[in-house]
C-alpha cells in the first residue's frame, strides 16, 4: 500500500496552511478536511504532525474501503483504486457507486471504470478520475 499511499500525496498536493479545497471546504496538509476545530488559519504546521495526520487518515480510507469491499473477489490494483476514492471522496460516496461495484462482482474492469467516469467526481476532478479509471480498466490485463 505505499504506492498507493505515495499516489494519493501526489494527487492532494501538500500544503503546511489551511486552504479551501476545490469544494470550498477547510483543508490542510494532504487533503485533510479540517473538521475539528482546534485549525487556525495562517497558522504554519510542522511536516512531520500534518505527515502524522495523513497516516491516521489513509488508516481510515483504508479500513474504509476494507468494508466496501468485504467478499468481493478483486485484485489489489482495483483495491488500491478504491482506497483512493475513499481517501478523496470518503465511504459514504464511494458505495453510492452501485453499478462500479455490480460491474466489480463480474469481473468487469472495463466496465467499472466506465462507471467511475460516469460520475459527478469525474466533473469535479477529471484528471484524478480518468487515472484512477484507467488503473481500474487496466488492472484486468
């Protein structure tokens, strides 16, 4: 899972300030939200805290996507794939892709990652999207 970790730190960017994300949301480090209340703005963190930070919450995205996907039979790729949505997008979004994961219970790469493209995350992140789709796609190969 390091890799998939180092993809996601290339994916959010680092920034040792509160910012808002392109949702407009309070974030910082690698794509923390800032959800509890002790983030000052301006305020510059130490590295190795916010490093600290991202660690707790790849643990999270990666129990997370653990229980998605549960007894489904599919490669590491894919898993990894799914760590990286729930990572951005969190679990509540990621199992409303209902048909990614009908597809994914086929066997169906191709057509999970269709399905990721057809999605609101595509419009709002493109580029991430289309990556992450085509790792699903070619994880069948």
């Amino acid at each position: 899972m390091d890799e998939v970790k180092q993809r996601i730190k290339e994916h959010e960017g680092f920034r040792d300030k509160v910012y808002l994300c392109s949702e407009g949301k309070r974030t910082v480090g690698y794509g923390h939200l800032c959800v509890e209340d002790h983030w000052e703005d301006d305020k510059v963190y130490d590295k190795s805290y916010l490093e600290e930070i991202f660690n707790k919450d790849f643990d999270s995205a990666l129990y997370n996507s653990r229980t998605l996907i549960s007894n489904r039979n599919i490669n590491h790729i894919a898993q990894g794939v799914i760590c990286e949505m729930v990572f951005q997008l969190g679990i509540g979004n990621v199992s409303k892709f209902k048909k990614m994961f009908l597809a994914l219970d086929n066997s169906d790469y191709e057509e999970a990652s269709n399905q990721m493209l057809d999605s609101r995350w595509h419009k709002q992140t493109p580029r991430r999207c289309e990556e992450l789709a085509n790792r699903m796609k070619m994880s069948s190969r």
